[in-house]
C-alpha cells in the first residue's frame, strides 16, 4: 500500500486526504493547527459554480487609476508590499490579457463544472448536509446601470460556458429578498451555485470523515519536511516530517498548504511566484439576515449569513503576509451596507484576516514537483479553493495515478515554469 503524507489541512489537503484514501492509500494528514482553521475558515462559503472564470487583474487604464488613487473598495494596496510581489504581480498582469485569460478559462471552466458535484458525495458521507443551501448566490446591484451591464455579464457567461443566471428588476428582488430595506438597481442571481453556514465546520466534517474512515490526522510542523533514505526498504527514498508522535516517514509527501506553501519550497529549490491577496471577515447580529448570500457589488463585500452571525467578507488588500491587520475595506463598506441591509451590531469575534494564495496564471499546481522523487504540489487555488479542493484533488490523485489529459497537464507543475522556477 502506498504511504502518503499531506501537509496542510485546509479544504485543500482534507480534500486530497479523503481523494488518496479513496484510492487505496494510508494517509497522514499532517498540521499545526486543527482543521480548516486559517483560509478554509474565513472565506464566504461559496461554492462558486458561477465563476467559470477566474479573476483576472483588469487592464483598463479608468480601474486601475481608482486602485491606484485608493478609490476603489475592490482591491486596496500597501506600496511597500506591492514593490516586492512586482514580478508575481508583472506576472499575473501578462496573463490577464484577454486571450491568454480566455485559454486559461476553457480549464477553470471545466473544473468550476465538477465543483459542486465533487463536493456531493463529501457532504452527504460527513453528515454535513445541515450547512449546505442550494438556493444561489446573488449580485446585488444599487443602480440600473450597474444592474444592467451584470446582467450582459450574466449573458455572456451563459453564452461562454452555459451558467445558468436569473435576472430580477429592483423590486421584484426586494419581494424575493425581504432583508433588503431600500430599493436597489436589481439582482443577478447564480441559482447552480451552493452556499456553506460554517466553511470551517464542513472542512472539519470532511476531516473527521477522514479520522472515521481509517485516516490519521497529526499536529506538526510542516517545516520540518525532510527527504531521507533512512530505514527504507530497498534504499528507496522517503519523505519524513516531525509530529507530535514523534517523526513519521512516507514514500509520498503532498503540500497542500495554501499561502504558506512558498515558504516551505524555497527551502528545496523551488521560487514560486504568488500574490496574496489578503482579505478580511467580520460577524453581525443582524435581526433578519438575508436569504442568500449575496455580492453588494458597488463595495465589493459578500455578506453570508453564517451559523455564528452573518459574516462580512472584503476585496483584496496587497499587503505581506505579516502586516498589521488594517480592515479599511470592511470599515468602509460598514455604512454603506447598512444603506441597504440592517446588518445590526458586530458581534464579539475579533476581525478575522487571511490570504487568497493566488497563482499569476489564475489556475493551482496539482501533481508532480519537478525536480523530487515523491512530492508533489496541490495549492495556489486563489479565490476559490473552498470550491475547488475536491475537484483539483481528483487531478492530483490522476497524475499520481500516472494519467494525463489536458487538465493534468494544465495543472502540472513541471510545465509552469512561467510561475515557478526550480
Ligand atoms: C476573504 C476571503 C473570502 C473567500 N471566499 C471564498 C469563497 O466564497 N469560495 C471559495 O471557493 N474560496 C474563497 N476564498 C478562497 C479560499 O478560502 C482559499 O482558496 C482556500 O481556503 C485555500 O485552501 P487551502 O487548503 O489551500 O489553504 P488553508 O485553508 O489556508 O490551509 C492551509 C493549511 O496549512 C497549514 N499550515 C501552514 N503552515 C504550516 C506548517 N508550517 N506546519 C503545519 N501546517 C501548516 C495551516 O494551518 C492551514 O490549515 C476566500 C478567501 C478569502 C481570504
């Protein structure tokens, strides 16, 4: 039987955990903290079967003069930090010209499509159907105009690549949203698209499904990671990582761990490019939360009703990954917000900060490390690796399977050479 390690538990590495046992590994999920307790926690909790594209950084020179003079909620920077992303970002602004987007979006394209299917299965074996809805995920547009160019938008993804969309006027949204207290432009709502009370809390279900079926999930340090001979049969090679049970060996070793990746693999050669898209969460106590989740898109924050109050996630801030936390967009959304929706107080959590780990070429790495016998790479998932964690996992497990197709080989690191240097 094959023995893999999987550093990082997040919706990425519990994912892939769960996709190797299921074919026949012994795994060892491995991490310092419990599960899903860093980005698999604070995100929005959408399952975004709607975002057949990924987000690229857009190239009219109008939005970027309102990044650069602070004007937009949308994305928010610290010139310092954006100094030293500049070849990450130099990157990822060379692969946002619209026909490389559009040839890196027939991919994203095809694993949004497995996106809720892939979740399914997971969620019904962990019992965890009670923090799952399935009634859409919405835009919510102030004025017609905005209104009607998301709907064009909506079109042209239906067009694209078949996403279902409804489209609802100002007041027949209000009737379907009763939450709402002022009248808006109109609503777009994504209606094939899942919607998750405690993203945290299904992570940890999935886990514990893991522990339930046979899985061992460890605290340890990831920087630890070691590649030994010792005590191998046949001399091969292994992979050892230090755990509260002392250091467990294996012939393979998955990195799955999100913004902390990096890190990790410059200590084995390998310079990632990756911008860290910070963002940012707080809870109400809104009296009547909405009935969906929704986009407020003029400030460029999802409010999600969520089992501890109804959560107020931001855009981007470009800032490193151990500056201060300065939640300006959540502080500046907070009145606008409530123009629209009684949001009420915010409850007594801390504001909770995080990265999106975001690859310049906007698609993960899943599948073999280049230049190491038995390691292999599963992280990069950007804006939406809580969607996409058990589909990429099924990717990895084909290319450790020795599979190729046009997927495997769009993920595989050892072809990413423009984001990743060994
Ligand atoms: C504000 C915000 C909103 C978002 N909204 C959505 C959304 O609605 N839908 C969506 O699909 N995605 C969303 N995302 C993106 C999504 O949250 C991430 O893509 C996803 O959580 C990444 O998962 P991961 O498992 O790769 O990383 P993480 O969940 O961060 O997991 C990495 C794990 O590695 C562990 N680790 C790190 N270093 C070590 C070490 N040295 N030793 C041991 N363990 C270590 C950490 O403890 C952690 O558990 C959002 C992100 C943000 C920031």
């Amino acid at each position: 039987m094959r023995e893999t390690i999987v550093l990082g538990a997040g919706m990425v590495g519990v994912s892939t955990a769960l996709a190797l046992q299921a074919r026949g590994h012994a795994v060892t999920l491995v991490d310092r903290r419990g599960a899903g307790e860093e980005t698999s926690h604070g995100n929005a909790g959408i399952i975004q079967a709607e975002a057949a594209e990924p987000y690229a950084i857009p190239r009219d020179v109008k939005t970027l003069m309102r990044y650069a003079l602070g004007r937009s909620n949308d994305v928010t920077y610290d010139l310092a930090s954006m100094a030293r992303m500049l070849p990450a970002l130099a990157s990822y602004f060379r692969f946002s010209a619209p026909a490389k987007h559009h040839e890196i979006a027939k991919t994203y394209a095809q694993l949004i499509a497995r996106s809720t299917s892939t979740h399914e299965p997971l969620i019904q074996a962990s019992g965890a159907d009670n923090l799952i809805r399935r009634d859409g995920f919405a835009m919510v547009l102030r004025d017609d105009a905005e209104f009607e160019a998301s709907a064009r938008e909506a079109e042209r993804l239906k067009t694209l690549y078949g996403i279902q969309s409804q489209t609802f006027d100002g007041a027949s949204y209000r009737r379907e949203e009763p939450a709402l207290i002022t009248p808006i432009g109109g609503a777009v709502v994504w209606p094939n698209t899942w919607t998750c009370s405690d993203p945290g809390g299904l992570t940890k279900a999935y886990a514990q499904l893991f522990e339930k079926q046979g899985g061992r999930f460890l605290t340890g340090d990831a920087s630890s990671l070691k590649q030994t001979s010792a005590g191998r049969a046949g001399g091969g090679s292994a992979w050892q990582v230090d755990t509260e049970e002392g250091p467990i060996t294996a012939t393979d070793a998955v990195i799955a761990l999100g913004p902390w990746a990096p890190e990790l693999l410059k200590r084995f050669g390998y310079g990632v490019k990756m911008v860290l898209k910070r963002g940012y969460h707080g809870h109400f106590q809104a009296s009547l939360s909405p009935r969906r989740p929704f986009l407020d898109k003029t400030n460029s924050v999802v409010l999600s009703p969520m089992t501890n109050g109804l959560r107020m996630t931001s855009g981007a801030a470009l800032v490193a990954q151990n500056a201060p936390s300065n939640p300006v967009q959540l502080d500046r959304a907070i009145s606008n917000v409530r123009e629209i929706l009684d949001i009420g107080a915010p409850t007594q959590d801390a504001i909770w900060v995080g990265h999106r780990p975001c690859l310049p070429d906007m698609l993960p790495l899943a599948g073999r490390a280049p230049k190491h016998d038995g390691l292999w790479f599963h992280f990069g998932h950007g804006h939406q690796g809580f969607t996409l964690g058990p589909a990429t996992s099924d990717v990895l497990l084909d290319a450790m399977d020795g599979r190729t197709d046009a997927i495997t080989t769009a993920l595989d690191p050892r072809y990413r050479s423009a984001i990743l240097s060994w």
